[in-house]
C-alpha cells in the first residue's frame, strides 16, 4: 500500500524539482513542494523502508541506552529527531524561503519519526511500532467505514 502512494508522489516531486528548477520564491511553490514531500514520506512509512529505517532508529537508541545505563530510550531519542528534522526543514525554508533538497529531506522522514513517536507511546519499538500504528490507523478507518 506505502508504494502507491510513495512512488507517484516521488515521481511528482522528481518532476517538480527538475522542470521548474529556477522558481521564484513564491510561497504557494514551497507549501506545494514540502506537501508532496511529506506525501512521499507518509507513503515509504508503511513499506519496508519505513520498518527498517524504524528498526535503525530503535536499534540506536538501544545502543545509546546501553552505553548511558538508562532504559528505555526510543521515544527519547525519536522525539528528539523528529524536533531536530522539524526545526531543519523550518531552519532550512526560513534561510533562503525555498523549498531545497534538505527541507525535503527532512519532509520524507518525519512521517517515519512520527510513526517511531506514537508507537512507542504505545508501548513498542522499531518495526513493530509502525506496524502498530498502521493496524490503528486501519482499524480506527475501517470502524468509519473508509477502508
């Protein structure tokens, strides 16, 4: 499901990126850009790309855990990169009011740092914390009767 809206998305943005290179600063141009960027990222959350870059994240702060003495620090250390990818893509527009390859960046994974958040607020890590939030999601569409 993540690669159907994943791969047009990125198609998009590819597209956007490469025809229309030399755009003024216009500020309907970097919301546009910055929403498709995030489409991508919410669409690669729910692929394996997701679950292993998840898996990494998890896997990090477990060896930050480790070496500190103190438990328990996934949803530390993915809270902090999700500020830290938040204040980059704000940082990075607010520098030059474009939309550039780093905004971008940080745009394609938040969604996956977001999902690290919620699930390990649920009480799992890594992978199995966006398979969680995925099974929410679906459960929570389904009782509405969307999916």
């Amino acid at each position: 499901m993540g690669f159907v809206v994943a791969l047009p998305a990125a198609a998009m943005l590819w597209l956007l990126n490469k025809k229309f290179k030399k755009a003024k600063s216009k500020k309907w141009w970097t919301y546009l850009v910055m929403i498709i960027a995030a489409c991508v990222g919410v669409g690669l959350v729910f692929t394996f790309v997701g679950s292993w870059s998840a898996a990494g994240v998890s896997w990090g702060a477990g060896m930050l855990s480790s070496l500190a003495g103190v438990k328990n620090l996934d949803v530390a250390v993915s809270l902090t990169l999700t500020i830290l990818m938040l204040g980059w893509a704000i940082g990075d527009i607010a520098f030059d009011k474009k939309a550039d390859k780093g905004a971008q960046f940080a745009a394609i994974v938040l969604p996956t740092l977001l999902t690290l958040v919620v699930g390990g607020a649920l009480g799992h890590t890594g992978g199995d914390a966006v398979h969680t939030v995925y099974a929410q999601l679906q459960t929570m569409m389904s009782r509405l009767g969307g999916a």
